[in-house]
C-alpha cells in the first residue's frame, strides 16, 4: 500500500476517533437526557461512519475494491440513529409531566395527547 493511502486511512481514523470521544464524553458530562441524545446520535454516528469510511478506503487501496459491506453497514447506521434517538425524546416527552410541557393551541399534536391524558 502506497504511503499516501496509509495517510489517508490513518487521518479518517484519527478524524472518526476524535468525533467518537466528543460523542462519548458528551453522553457522560452533559446534564439531562435531551442534551445527552444530541450527542451520541450526530458526533459518535459521525465518528463511527469515519471508521467505516477508513475502512472503504483501506481495502480500495489493498484489492482494488469497493468493499459493499461498509456501505452497508454506514447505510444502517445513518438510518437507525436518528430514529432511535427520535423515539427516545418522544418517550421522555411522554414522560414529563402536563405543567412541564409547552402547552400547543392545537391539542391534536400527537406528542401530547398522551400528556393531556394525565390530569
């Protein structure tokens, strides 16, 4: 493998790494659960997809290759995070109590109907 490919895998690991540790120091120091779910679900997706995208390249440089199954697995991790990390603010929306929550002028919004259900 050519010095600049080694380069290059070595700055996509370095970069994924760094978003990756922001990420997890970030779900550790930050103090309530909304600010804890922004972020695993933007510096850690990032910081894993950097990984995978270090990986693309490693095996492009080694075979000659794309390799499918990091494309694959990116394509699951871009999908699954933000909609785990959206059903999680939308159970702990649920879980607050009424007086907690902004009151809407439309009562049809589904986030609170199950609020407006507890008085």
């Amino acid at each position: 493998m050519e010095f600049i490919n080694e380069l290059v895998v070595a700055a996509l690991i370095v970069v994924g790494a760094s978003f990756a540790l922001v990420g997890s120091w970030g779900l550790v120091k930050l103090p309530d659960l909304m600010s804890r779910l922004h972020a695993p679900t933007k510096a850690t997706t990032l910081g894993v997809g950097g990984a995978l995208v270090a990986s693309m390249v490693y095996f492009l440089a080694l075979n000659g290759t794309l390799s499918i199954h990091e494309l694959l697995i990116s394509l699951f991790l871009f999908l699954t995070a933000p909609l785990t990390a959206h059903f999680l603010a939308k159970a702990w929306l649920h879980s607050q109590q009424p007086k907690d929550l902004p009151q809407p002028e439309n009562r049809n919004w589904s986030t609170f109907d199950a609020g407006s259900e507890r008085h």
